[in-house]
C-alpha cells in the first residue's frame, strides 16, 4: 500500500511484468491543476482502479495516458513505448472504451465490430473469428444480427467494450462504463469486465462506484483533487482506517461480565456496553467471531443476534479526504 504525496515516485513493488507506467503526470487548464503528480503501474492480467468523485480527475488521467492530449509534465509508456497525441505506435496497444457511446445505431452489433476491427487492422478469417469471440465474451452472441438502436443503454454499452477489445489491447481502459443503466444491465457489464484480467489483459478502470471498484480491482487508486491520495489492495487500504472491523452482540444475560470475558481474548481491542448489545472493536473479525461467540455464551449470555462489519472503501475516502466519496 502506497500513500501519495508530490514526491511520490511510480510505486513500488510493481508487478514485474508492467503494462502500463504512468509517473509524474499534470495537467493544467488554466487556473485549475485537473492532473497533479499521478504516477502507477499496471501489470499483465491485473485491473487496476482509479475511484474518485465526478471532477477527481479521473478522466483527464486516462485522457492523458490514451495519449487524446498532452501532459505539462510527465510520462506515459505502454509496453515500454511512449504514449502521447503524436505518436501514433504505442496506440496499438491500446483500447479505449469511453464514456460517451462509439456505435453506429443503424448497424448490428456484428456490423459494428467487422467496421471497427477493419479500421484495426484486422482482416479475413482473424476478424471473423475475433469477432465472434467478442461477440460471446460481452454476452450479445445471440443478439448480434440485430440493429444496435433497438438495443438497451446495457447492451450498448458492452458493445462498446467489445469494439475496444477487437484488437487484443495489451490495456483496456474503461472510463465509468456502468453510468447511467440498470441493475441488470451494469451487473453483465462488470461480469464482462471480469473475465478480461482470465485473458492476461491489463485494464485501467475509472469509478465513482465504491462497490465496482472493490468487486472488481486488484489494486485501487483513491483519487481526489487531481492527486493519488493512496494506492492498494482493499485489505491494505482499509487498514488506513485502524485495520479493526466490529462484531455486534445481541442477546439477553450478565453483558457485564461478558464484556469483561470477551475483553481477555487477544483479537479483542475494546468492547462497549449499551443494554442488550455489546459492540466489540477487533482485529480480523470473520476470524475472531467464533471465539468471541464462544466466550460471550460461556457466560451465560443468550444471543439473538451477531453482526459483523467492516471498513470499506467509502471509509478510507473519508478517512483521506474529510468528505464522503459522492459529495
């Protein structure tokens, strides 16, 4: 787990089979610093998230790392290449699936993925059979001779991952791809997105989404104000909040002498006592539960009910930033 500050270089520990290195990038409008000394890496077969609020600067970086504009400052490489407006070889590594849809509505989805995957540079039996494949991987295989328009916001919207997986990208980048359609519909997205680090691509994937980010990303970058404010795993951000999750008790009995019981226990940091519930502060509480649930009932007490909760996301941002992620 890295915490960010300007100094920080491109982080450490970085998988040794890197895809993507961003260091250092700013990028100015005006007055107003979008983009302020964002540095990662992405390896092979690894999603990586970039979760913020709407005007992070979320959608500057990956602007900025699909080489659409240039940066202040800092560099981008992409399979050991350098990305930028005007170098147009790195894009070849490139797949880029934004926000704003790239279909064309009068044609069939299949239509859509030969055109595109012409323009790639595909051909013959490869873009016959490629497109097949995309076609079954973002799930539209038997909706694929029908007009795009008469499709769901969903469906389109995988359509649109599927163009930008055409040409096997060593990275896809996914700026917010479940804004704006339904339950339904974002759950196929994300189970799409699933299955591409199955294929050893490297995805960037920009949210706003607390719990996209945490079911999908191995690693996760908070951003706020044009900063990395931290960067790591679920489990090692979360420990940035304390690294203690709580276990509720309900019950009936002595919750005196239970608390007193419970608080010998060596996974046990505090216990509070308000009448019928005792809330525990512990270390790793799906493993600790079972003792817990053992010593409070070896004193007599009744349980009703157990409830365990721990830090999320949304904590760590506040943690970092003094306001909740959708503020």
């Amino acid at each position: 787990m890295t915490l960010h500050d300007e100094h920080t270089p491109p982080a450490a520990g970085a998988p040794t089979d890197t895809v993507l290195v961003v260091d250092g990038l700013v990028r100015r409008f005006g007055d107003l610093t979008a983009v302020d000394g964002v540095s990662f890496r992405i390896g092979r077969g690894e999603t990586f998230g970039l979760l913020g609020p709407n005007g992070a600067g979320k959608t500057t970086t990956i602007s900025m790392v699909a080489g659409l504009i240039p940066a202040d400052s800092g560099t981008v490489t992409i399979a050991g290449e350098t990305v930028g407006p005007h170098a147009v070889g790195p894009k070849r590594h490139i797949g880029l699936v934004p926000q704003s849809l790239a279909i064309y509505p009068e044609l069939t989805a299949r239509e859509n993925l030969q055109y595109f995957g012409r323009l790639q540079g595909l051909a013959g039996a490869d873009l016959k059979g490629r497109v097949e494949e995309v076609l079954d991987l973002v799930g539209l295989a038997d909706r694929a001779k029908d007009q795009t328009k008469k499709y769901s916001g969903g469906m389109q919207r995988r359509l649109n991952i599927g163009i930008g997986l055409l040409h096997r990208p060593e990275l896809l980048i996914l700026d917010e791809p479940t804004v704006g359609v339904d339950p339904q519909s974002r759950n196929s997205i994300l189970e799409s997105v699933e299955r591409l680090s199955v294929e050893g691509m490297a995805v960037l994937y920009t949210t706003h989404y607390m719990e996209e980010a945490e079911r999908l990303c191995d690693r996760i970058a908070i951003v706020d104000a044009g900063k990395i404010q931290a960067e790591g795993t679920r489990d090692e951000l979360t420990r940035l909040v304390g690294g203690v999750d709580q276990i509720v008790l309900t019950g009936t009995g002595d919750t005196e002498a239970a608390a007193a019981a419970l608080r010998e226990l060596d996974a046990v940091v505090d216990v509070d006592v308000e009448r019928r519930t005792l809330r525990l502060t512990v270390h790793d509480a799906p493993t600790a539960v079972a003792d817990v649930v053992n010593r409070g009932t070896s004193t007599g007490l009744s349980l009703s009910d157990v409830e365990i909760s721990r830090p999320d996301l949304e904590s760590v941002f506040l943690h970092l930033t003094g306001k909740a992620l959708r503020d």
